[in-house]
C-alpha cells in the first residue's frame, strides 16, 4: 500500500532540480505560505482548555447540541472545524480539539487512547457539557471509538469517516526509531513542494482517481486544496502523527461494546485507509449503518451532500429521542 510518508519521500528526491528554483522565487513563495500558515495556527483561532487531564487546545463553531469532531492524521482543531462544516448542519455546535501532539495540545505521560478518550471527556467537563455526538475521520477513529467505549452515557451517536479501526490500517511513514527520517518526511519543504508542484498526484496517492479528480465541482476541488493546505505546518503535527502510528499498529478495540447509534462513511477506493475498515466497525458494532461510497478516496470527495444528509438524519434522530444532549 503506497503512502503518504512514502509518497513524500519519493517527490521530493525525483524534484532535486526544483532545488535550485526554490533557492530563488520558490523560496520565497515557501516562505510567504509558512508565514501565513504558522500565524493561522499561533492561537489566536483556538483556545486552551486547563482541564484535570491536562492542557487541551480547542475551538467551536455554531451554537446548538454538541458535536464533538475528532481530527485525522496530520490535522489539528483546524481540520475538525473543517469537518464540522463538511459533515454537520446547522444548528449544531462543533467542538474541535487539537488531539495528543497535534499543535498546540502537549502528549502527557500517559499518551494511550483511553487516556485521549479522558481528555476528550475532560475538555466536555471544562465545557459544562454532558453529552455530545461524536465524528471521528480517519486516525480520529480509534480515540472517537474509544470514547464511546469508556463514557457511552456521554455519547449520543457516534459518525466514522474513513475510520481506522482495524491494526496497522495506515502508514505515514513516521518511524518511532529513525529521527532523521522523521523529520524529512514530515519536513515543511518538502510538504510544500508536493501540495504546489505535485498536487494532483498526491491526491491521487489518498485514493482521489484522476478520472474523480477531472469530474470534481470546483467546490469540491477547493475543499480537497484546502484539506491539502491545512496540514501546513506539517512539522507542528508530527508528533501526533508518530502516537496515531504507534497505536494504530497495535489496536485492538472491543467494538462489539459500542453500544451509541453508529454511521460509517467509506469508500471503496480509499488506498490510506481501506475499506475494510469500514466493513469492520460495520460489521461489529451492533447495529451500526454503512454507507459505502463508490469513490473519492480517503478525502471522500464528491459525496458531502449524501454525508451531510445521512448525518443530519442520525443526529435529529438522537436529538428528538433524548430531547437535549447537554
């Protein structure tokens, strides 16, 4: 299975040449868009929660219930806010955290999934609020199943978009033992090169066909650029990035114990996180519904209408039976 962390690795040595470019107007291109991508992520969009478990960086949007929406790999409060707006209504408000090692939220001690489900109910109790649905994409997966697994009275209905939930499901390259590597592939440079002078291919690579990349609105086209965009700086993610590794290596979550309302988004073509994830936590928690999308890949692109409105089914459906999440 080809990778993001591997795809990087291979841009940026077959684009040596582009070396020299960048030395000139590239570089100076690069540095504009770190600028702008540093001062978006420096706080001043996000808050920090002092909770019991610890410093917890978040932001909201909307008013309404609770939607708790829990990032993916190389994501951030600002991929959660994101998601929020490509998967939940109106109506709702959206809590977005910044999970372990992801910018601004510090990896304690105890960095395994059931302390990030604490954290999450932690941040809740800061908040004053009791219940919430939850959205979990991608590496978001596992600590959103988490969740419901260890606080299911706190969880109205849980959403899994491009989930991971079986071991190993996605390599991002990161190595645990080599610093060096590491650091090269998560490296803001070459991230940087890949999304300006290789972007097609890159989308390509998460499972977005070009034959789908060719029929995308050009609403579409801009949420994956914006998606792609969002994980500058990549170098403030990759801690994060390096724990989703490790414990998705090693997962084992009991999901036939979940027992809130559960919808799974997958596509067939996701080649980051297959679809046998999906059919997975479908096939396991007890009366979840999969919706089985014929592409888009791990973006899930072209389908948010579908998405939107079988998400905004299950959540009405939760909101009238318990009449008030919070």
């Amino acid at each position: 299975m080809r990778t993001v962390g591997r795809f990087l690795t291979r841009a940026l040595m077959g684009l040596g040449v582009v070396l020299v470019i960048v030395a000139g107007v590239g570089w100076a291109a690069f540095q504009r868009d770190m600028r702008a991508a540093r001062a978006r992520v420096d706080g001043s969009e996000s808050e920090m929660a002092d909770t019991a478990c610890g410093p917890i960086e978040y932001a909201t949007a909307g008013e309404g219930p609770p939607v708790l929406v829990v990032h993916g790999a190389g994501g951030g409060y600002d991929q959660g806010l994101l998601l929020g707006r490509l998967l939940v209504e109106d109506g709702y408000q959206v809590i977005a955290p910044s999970r372990f090692g992801y910018l601004n939220s510090p990896i304690p001690a105890d960095d395994s999934l059931e302390a990030q489900a604490d954290a999450f109910a932690c941040l809740l109790d800061e908040l004053e609020i009791e219940k919430v649905a939850v959205i979990g994409f991608s590496a978001g997966g596992p600590p959103s199943l988490q969740f419901a697994l260890s606080y299911p009275e706190r969880t109205a209905a849980l959403v899994l978009g491009a989930a991971i939930s079986t071991p190993g499901a996605s390599d991002m390259g990161i190595d645990a033992s080599d610093a060096t590597r590491n650091a090269f592939i998560a490296s803001d440079l070459a991230y940087w090169l890949a999304i300006t002078l290789a972007r097609p291919k890159l989308v390509e690579v998460l499972g977005v066909s070009p034959a789908v990349q060719a029929r995308l609105t050009p609403e579409e086209a801009a949420q994956v650029d914006e998606v792609l965009e969002l994980m500058l700086p990549l170098s403030a993610r990759l801690e994060g990035i390096g724990l989703d590794q490790r414990i998705t290596d090693g997962l084992d979550l009991p999901l036939e114990n979940v027992s809130a309302p559960t919808l799974v988004f997958h596509a067939l073509d996701d080649t980051l996180v297959p679809y046998a994830n999906g059919q997975h936590s479908a096939e396991t928690i007890p009366g979840a519904r999969l919706v089985t999308l014929e592409d888009g890949g791990h973006f899930l692109v072209g389908h948010q209408e579908e998405m939107l409105a079988e998400t905004a089914a299950l959540l009405e459906a939760q909101l009238n039976e318990a009449g008030d999440w919070q």
